[in-house]
C-alpha cells in the first residue's frame, strides 16, 4: 500500500481528465491528497476520472476551467473558490500541476499568427497567471510542477513553436524556484517525451513501425505511459523532494542520448 504521504493536501491539476493529467490526478489522489482537477471539453472524461479516483478511496472534484483567453486564470481561480470549501475546510492549495496544453504541428514556414498566439496562450501564459493569482492560495512550503517536454531541448523544426513554448515553462519554472523560495515554495518542470495517450494515439497506436520508432528513440526501449510521468510528479509532490527546486527532471526515458 502506498503511504498516504500527501494526506491534509489539496492538488490542483489542469487537463487532469484524460492522459498524463488523469494518471496524475489519480496518483495524488492515492497518496491522499484532495486533488480538483480542470477539464476544457470533456466533460464525461473528467467526471469518470473523478469516480475512478472516488471508488479507489481517493478524493477530488472537477472544474470546467478553459485556458488560453484573458480572464481565463482569474475564472478557474473563481471556480476554484466557489467550489472547495463544499469539500475541505481549508481553502488553500499545497501543490499546483500545470499539465494543460497543446501542441502545434507546425514549421517555421507555415506556422501561423494565430497558431503561435494560441499555443503561447494555453502553454505558457495560463500558467504564469494560474501561479500568479493562485500565489495568495498557495501555502508556504507548497509545490509548483510544470509538465514540460523533452522538445524543449531537442531541434524540432516541425514543431518549432510547441518546443518554444515549453522552453518558456523551463525558465518560468527557475524563476519561480528564485522567486518562492523564501515560502519553501519549490518549483520544477518534467519533461515529458513520447507517451502512449489518446493525443498520440492516432499515430501510435496500433501502428507497429511507428511504436518501434518511438521506442527506439528512449535509451530504455519502449514508449512512456502516463504512469512514468505521474510518478516522478507524485514525488516532486512530497516532503521527500523538499530540497529540489528549480529543476527540469528528464521524463523521456533517456531520448535524444
């Protein structure tokens, strides 16, 4: 049995309904923390990830919450206000996990305006605000997780903005670890790579070549699954990584060696 080594904490995880953000959420959840977890447009997938979470005698609750518009944060943060107090008589939250976002599939050549605003805006600018205006919920001593990728360090001229946008989320991540350490706040990005989840499915799954070539990028053979990620999050979450911050762990699986 795992130790409930996060009882007494609330987690807050964007596009916690489905892939990464739901093995995320259920992980927390099963370390004992109260986890509210935001979903954009499936709602069935985010109310299934909370019963998954309940029957497995965990606790947790989802928001509606859309990223990427001014106002956006300041509306999940509302949302957030409204709702936890039916669920914990502390209001506050202890670990942050800002794993929504999207991808853009995209060159320099015909990448557009508009696609490098709305990438930027879901994967870079909600989660300086959710931090931003989530500071004055967030206990002394808590978390910050931002779930990067591996592209942020790798030449990827076919999706040149998406890795732009997570380099960004790495040097948001070192100033916030400067910036809260005083609170014992930390702050640390994982960097995800190749995963098994429905937004890779399309070309993944029951794909043998492609499933090879995926595998074969990783020093350690196979395609990543949600779990691999969850889990390093869950101990980024804990005491145990008090005196780890401003830091990009490697979550691909040793790619690009």
């Amino acid at each position: 049995m795992v130790m409930q080594r996060l009882e007494g904490k609330t987690a807050l995880v964007t596009g916690g309904s489905r892939g990464i953000g739901r093995a995320i959420a259920q992980r927390l959840a099963q370390d004992g923390a109260l986890v509210v977890l935001t979903y954009v447009r499936d709602e069935s997938a985010a109310h299934d990830t909370v019963e998954r979470i309940r029957k497995d005698g965990g606790r947790a609750l989802a928001l509606h919450a859309p990223l990427g518009r001014r106002g956006d944060a300041a509306a999940l943060w509302a949302a957030y206000d409204a709702e936890i107090p039916h669920h914990t008589p502390e209001p506050a939250v202890d670990i942050i996990v800002n794993n929504a976002g999207i991808g853009l599939s995209a060159g320099l050549t015909s990448l557009t305006e508009d696609g490098f605003d709305e990438v930027f805006a879901v994967n870079v600018r909600a989660p300086f605000f959710i931090v931003q205006q989530g500071l004055q919920r967030l206990r002394d001593g808590g978390r910050i997780i931002n779930i990067s990728s591996g592209a942020a360090h790798l030449a990827m001229p076919e999706a040149i903005a998406y890795g732009a946008t997570k380099s960004a989320l790495d040097n948001f991540t070192l100033n916030l670890a400067k910036e809260l350490g005083a609170r014992g706040i930390t702050a640390n990005s994982v960097a995800a790579g190749i995963i098994d989840t429905d937004v890779n499915a399309g070309w993944l799954r029951g794909n043998p070549e492609a499933e090879a070539h995926a595998a074969s990028l990783a020093a350690l053979g196979r395609v990543g699954r949600p779990e691999d990620v969850a889990d390093i999050v869950a101990f980024l979450a804990s005491h145990d990584a008090r005196w780890v911050t401003g830091k990009v762990i490697d979550a691909t699986g040793g790619s690009g060696l």
